[in-house]
C-alpha cells in the first residue's frame, strides 16, 4: 500500500528533471489558466518502509554460552532481523555465532566485525561459507580494519594500508565465493597458484558488509 501527498514548492518535475515545481507553475499559468491547479499540486508517492532491528551481542559476556543463548532465543522470538557479535580482546566472533546458528532458525548472524589483519581472506571467506552453509544462508560477512591499538598491540601486526588492504581482501573473498581458481596480484597480496575452495558455497553472492 501506498501514501498519497501533494507537495507545494520547488520540489524537481520529474517529467522534466530541470525545471522546478515553481517555474512549470509560472509556465502553466501562462499557457492556460486551469492549469493552474495541475501545476501547482504534484503527487508524491511514497513507499512505506520496514524498520528492521538487530541486536548486537556484548562481547565482555561471551564466556556466558546461557545468557547468550537465551538472549538469542529473545531476539528471534520478538521478531528481531539479526544478531551481530563483535571480537575485540575477546572469544571470536565465528564460534559465538556458529553455537547460536545451532540454536536458533531464522534470525539473521553477522560479525560486526571480523578484523582484517587477523585473518587471511582465504580464511575469510572458507569460514563465511562454512558458517553460512551451517546457518541455512543466514550469514552475513561484517568486516573492517579495526584500528592500530588491537591490531598491532594485541594481534602484533603492522597495521598498514588498511585501504587497499579492505578491497584487496573483498576482491579475494568473493573471487573464493564464486568457485574460481584464485589468482591475485595486488600490492598486498600476492596469489598465483590457482587453488580453489574444494567445497561448494551455499551462497556465490553472500553479503558482505564493511565498518567506517
């Protein structure tokens, strides 16, 4: 279902992306004067949206496998879309979430998120496969660079290029995805053997989504 409005003012014509609400006013009005109306009041149509909620899970309670069940369980049964866990100095993301996958059937499961420096995008992207295949297609890839205090200080990497870096690791995880031979040339990472992920993802396309 749809609203129906009218708006008043400069609002773009879009049968005529360069002139205004206003000035195909003034050019109906000279053209004929019960145009006027026409002119004046245009309708705007728009879509309803759906609000759709996640919940994110507190990484400082992970060693609570219950309360964190529990909480899932919650989450699904009041509608929520997803839960997202987090991974700072704390368990990984993936085990949390693949506990949960087993206990839960239609929510949603991402990392927000897994860092990049932390894990090959090899790594990457066989453990998004493997969870998503486990999950029935519910998982969803949240990646980031994270920041010098967790990558160099607790991980002991160099925490560099971390732009180039993010789309090197993308372009690789989705080329894994897909089922090809991975080959990369790149400036971080180097890959020219043409080894292929022997398993067949659930999901070529499944989503990825990258922290700012």
């Amino acid at each position: 279902m749809t609203r129906l409005g009218w708006s008043l003012g400069r609002r773009r014509d879009p049968g005529c992306p360069s002139m205004t609400i206003s000035s195909r006013f003034r050019t109906a009005r000279s053209a004929h004067p019960r145009a006027l109306a026409t002119a004046a009041f245009a309708p705007v149509v728009s879509s309803p949206v759906t609000l759709k909620l996640g919940l994110e899970l507190p990484y400082t309670e992970m060693g609570d496998r219950a309360a964190l069940i529990s909480l899932a369980r919650r989450a699904e049964g009041l509608g929520y879309d997803a839960i997202w866990c987090s991974e700072l100095y704390s368990f990984d993301s993936f085990t949390t979430l693949t506990q949960i996958a087993c206990e839960t059937e239609r929510i949603k499961l991402g990392t927000n998120i897994a860092n990049i420096y932390a894990r090959t995008p090899a790594m990457l992207a066989g453990t998004a496969a493997s969870l998503d295949q486990l999950s029935g297609g519910r998982f969803i890839l949240g990646i980031g660079v994270s920041g010098p205090q967790v990558i160099e200080g607790w991980h002991g990497v160099p925490y560099d290029r971390p732009l180039k870096r993010t789309r090197e690791t993308i372009e690789i995880v989705r080329q894994i995805l897909q089922g090809d031979r991975l080959v990369h040339e790149g400036e971080v990472f180097h890959l020219t053997q043409g080894l292929k992920l022997l398993n067949k993802p659930l999901r070529p396309d499944l989503p990825i989504y990258v922290a700012s």
